[in-house]
C-alpha cells in the first residue's frame, strides 16, 4: 500500500511509488547521457584519434578528437532552448521521453560507423553529426530529470532525492569507464581499433530501453500540473509565459548567471579531469591506459557515498556553505594533485589517489549540489528552460571548448601548467557564483519569480532564506 507524499495542500497528490519511478527515471536518464559522455570522452582521448583522424600528429588528432567531442555541446545549447521551452509549456514527462530516445538511439548508432580508413573524411562527418542530434537530445535531459524530481521531491529531502541525479552521473561515467577498462584488458590495441571500440557503444541499448519503457508510465510533475491548472489557458497567461521565456527577460536574470557560474566552475574541472587529462596522461606522458580509466572507475566507486553525503548535508546546513567548502577545495588541492600526477616518478598508486582526490572534489562534489540548487534558483514557469540554457552554456564553454583549449595551451608551453590555471579559474567562478547567489533550500517551487529576482522583504513568505 503506497503513502501519499503531499507536497503541499494545494499541489496534485503523488504516492511513494510514484516517486520511486521518478526517481528511477531521472536516475536512468542521466546514467545513459554520462555513459555517453564517458563513452565519447575516453574514447576521444585514447583512441578516435586513430579510428578517425589516422593522418594527423599525435596532438593534432587528440585536439581534432576532442574538437568533435565539443560539436556535441554546440548543439545541446539548441536542444537546450527548444526542448526547455516545451517541457515548460507541455511538460516534463513529454520531453523527457523524447530526449532519452534521441540520446539513446545516436549513442548505439555511434557503434556501427564506418571508420576513416574505410570511407574516409565521411568517417569523421557522420561521427559529428551523430554528436549533433544527440546533443540536442542531450541538451535538456539533466535538466528535465533535475527539474522533474525536484518537483517531486518533498521538503526537507530534496537534496538527498535529487543527488539521485548525480548518482546517475556517477554510475554512467563508471559503467562506461568499466566497460573501456575491460576492453584494454581483454583486447590487444589491433583488436581494440579494430572491432572492440564499438562494443561499448552498442552496450549501451540496454539502458536506453528500459528508461524509455520507465518514462512511458511516468506521471506529470505535481508542480507542473498545479502551475498549469491555476494559469489555465488564457491570452494573459500566454503572453506572461512568452514573455518569461524570451531570451531578453533570461539574460537579464541575476539567477540565470549564478546558476550558469556555479556550472562553469564544475562543467570546467568535469571536462579537464575526465576528458583531456586522460588523453594528456596517455598520449604525451605515456602512462598505460588504464592508469586513468582504472582511477576514474575507483573514483565513481567512492563517489557513491560522497554524492549523496553532500546531498544530505545540504538538506541540513543550505546549498550556499557547502558549495563554497568544495569550491576552495578545489582549489586548495589543483596544483599539489595535479603535481603528483603528472610527476612519473611517483609510483601508479600515489598517481591513481590524486586523480581519485580531486575528481571527488572538483567533479562529484559540486555536481552533488548542482542540480537542486540550480532547480531551487528559477521560477516554476521558466525553471526547465533557464536550467537547460544555463547548465549547457556554461558546459559548452567549459566542456565542449576547455579541453580543445587545454590541449592548445599544452602544446604551446610544453607544460601542464596550463591545466592548473584552468582547473583553479574554474573553480574560483563557481566560488563567487555561490558567494553571490541566496540561499535556496527548501524554497516553494511553485512560486513563478526567479530567486534572486525575489525582493528581500518577501523572500520569508516565498520560501527563501533572509
């Protein structure tokens, strides 16, 4: 017999089963989107290069391999708008389904390209536009899962519910880094490029099946319908939701460049630890590959209990004071972690305990916080749209082009100094971003206004902390 969980007495009732399925949902959602990310990123790393930019130099192909990696993040700002836009005039059980099909169905397909040797520069062609149309899926899915089960989730356990989204994340990244590990394992290199790179690809149709199958037998968001109901379908209530969705009105909110600065600072380490350093480790160090595949699958691991640790403790104490505890850890520890990894003479365990450190802290850590908090800081009538466009500006900028730039600035100098300065700017935005933003715990998501739009004087009454 299920317990209703009521999240407020004027919000449609949902039962601890439903709940369970969002949950499940958006926990699914997000696994299959970082599998794909994990998936593409180390095999952009350690060994597309080979597979579809055989005729450059070794940085060269590494920093074409990562350039196709970034296409799919031009695209996702697209898929953002669009697919935010409808799930905030539609719903979010619509889009949601939609999203986890195009992601899924690219991701698979990725599996049986031809390579460069076999069609040529067509290789590389089809390889990006796969990363487009899954980009666009891709744009709105972390977003409308973050928004759906923030919705869903009642007061007082919002953090620890919706670091399910992060947990998704987590075992994303270290299914996939799993699946890549067996494969160096098991396969020599001429295997491995020559059939054994498509393998994880494939793999991943399993996971899209299921959540396609969980999303079908979803329930709309409570907050949603409650919002929808109570603004009916009149002209009114049509011009006050394009007005909200315009990008003027967007750019022009305080909470809109907090959110998107507490994302810059966490996209930026994401895409230098978990994408470029794997590549730099290997293809200019000279470590084995499974030095950082190995590392990163341990770290996942660990972070099954630092995940929703700091979702917890954000239930107890606010989003603000921990987001800014992980921020200057950040960046505390860049320049000693990133010392100790890249200094060959430390023995393989030392090297693996720093890359697991650090991607704890500057990766898992903020993402754990990421998701509520951002749900937290818009209004119910914008929040799927201005968390989407926010999240994937600040991921484009700092994912799709940071590694690209990373491999620049190291080829320039012929040092990893580069890398520290990045990782530290990145985690110093996110800093001020949390210093700047109010704290949202707990705030009422049905309220229409932006948080920081909210005036002081009526932060008390709109669910915000003075």
């Amino acid at each position: 017999m299920n317990t209703k969980i009521e999240l407020n007495n004027s919000q449609p009732e949902r039962s601890t089963s439903d709940l369970v399925k969002a949950a499940v949902s958006g926990w699914l959602g997000t696994a299959l989107e970082f599998m794909d990310f994990q998936l593409y990123s180390l095999g952009a790393a350690l060994v597309f290069h080979e597979i579809f930019f055989p005729e450059q130099s070794a940085a060269m192909a590494l920093i074409l391999a990562m350039g196709t990696y970034g296409a799919g993040y031009i695209a996702r700002i697209a898929g953002a708008f669009f697919f935010g836009r409808m799930g905030d005039t539609i719903g979010r059980k619509r889009v949601l389904f939609i999203t986890i099909t195009m992601m899924g169905i690219c991701t698979t397909l990725i599996g049986v390209l031809p390579t460069y040797a076999q069609i040529g520069i067509f290789a590389p062609m089809l390889l990006v536009l796969l990363r487009i149309i899954q980009g666009l899926g891709a744009g709105a899915e972390i977003s409308g899962a973050g928004t759906m089960l923030a919705e869903y989730a009642p007061k007082g356990k919002r953090g620890i519910i919706s670091s399910l989204v992060a947990m998704g994340t987590n075992c994303g990244t270290l299914s996939a880094t799993a699946i890549w590990a067996i494969m160096f394992f098991f396969l020599s290199k001429e295997e491995l490029l020559a059939w054994g790179w498509r393998v994880p690809f494939l793999a991943s149709v399993v996971v899209m099946i299921f959540a396609i199958w969980l999303r079908m037998n979803l329930k709309e968001s409570p907050v949603f319908e409650k919002v929808n109901d109570e603004a009916g379908n009149t002209a009114a209530a049509k011009q006050a939701a394009d007005k909200t969705h315009s990008l003027g009105a967007m750019f022009t909110s305080k909470s809109f460049w907090l959110a998107t600065g507490l994302r810059f600072g966490q996209a930026g380490n994401s895409g230098l630890i978990q994408t470029f350093l794997a590549g730099y480790l290997v293809q200019t160090l000279l470590f084995e590959k499974s030095v950082p595949t190995d590392a990163l699958m341990i770290s996942s691991v660990i972070g099954f209990f630092t995940i929703p640790f700091l979702g917890w403790l954000s239930d107890k104490i606010g989003r603000r004071v921990p987001y800014i505890i992980v921020s200057i850890s950040s960046i505390i520890l860049a320049y000693p972690m990133l010392s100790m990894i890249m200094d060959k003479s430390n023995e393989v365990n030392v090297i693996m305990a720093s890359i697991i450190i650090i991607h704890n802290v500057a990766v898992l850590g903020l993402f754990a916080l990421e998701n509520i908090t951002m749900a937290e800081m818009f209004g119910s009538r914008n929040r799927f749209t201005r968390m989407a466009i926010s999240k994937e500006a600040g991921g484009l900028v700092a994912v799709g082009f940071g590694p690209v730039l990373a491999g620049i600035f190291v080829n320039m100098t012929d040092s990893w100094w580069p890398i520290v300065v990045m990782m530290i700017a990145y985690s110093v935005v996110g800093l001020i971003s949390a210093l700047l933003m109010p704290e949202v715990r707990d705030r009422d998501l049905s309220v229409l206004e932006d948080a920081a739009e909210t005036p002081k004087s009526q932060r008390a009454v709109k669910g915000l902390h003075v």
